[in-house]
C-alpha cells in the first residue's frame, strides 16, 4: 500500500511538471516570485483542465 502511494505521489509530480513548471516562468515574469511547491497546486488544477479538455475533443 504505501508502494502504491509513493508511485501516485511520482506519477502525479511527474505528470504535472510541463505545466507547473510554465506557470512558474509565467508568474516569475509577472513578478510573482513563486517556487515549484507554491505554483503545483495551479498546475495540477491546469494539468486536469488541459486533459479534461483534450480527452473532450477527442470524442468528437
């Protein structure tokens, strides 16, 4: 059980990171100097919304 939850924790970091990581350079130009830790719960929130939207239109 606790391997299962180490995997999500890596897969879930890793998965996020492409758009965490845009936001961080975003918001670093905005002049919010923020660190991947402040910035990933917006880029999960972004990770869903990009897949939650491309899986829709993928029905299409």
């Amino acid at each position: 059980m606790i391997r299962v939850l180490i995997a999500a924790v890596v897969v879930l970091l890793v998965s996020t990171f492409p758009s965490t990581w845009l936001l961080m350079l975003f918001l670093g130009n905005v002049g919010l100097g923020l660190s991947y830790w402040g910035t990933l719960p917006l880029g999960i929130l972004v990770s869903t919304l990009l897949g939650g939207l491309s899986a829709r239109f993928g029905e299409v």
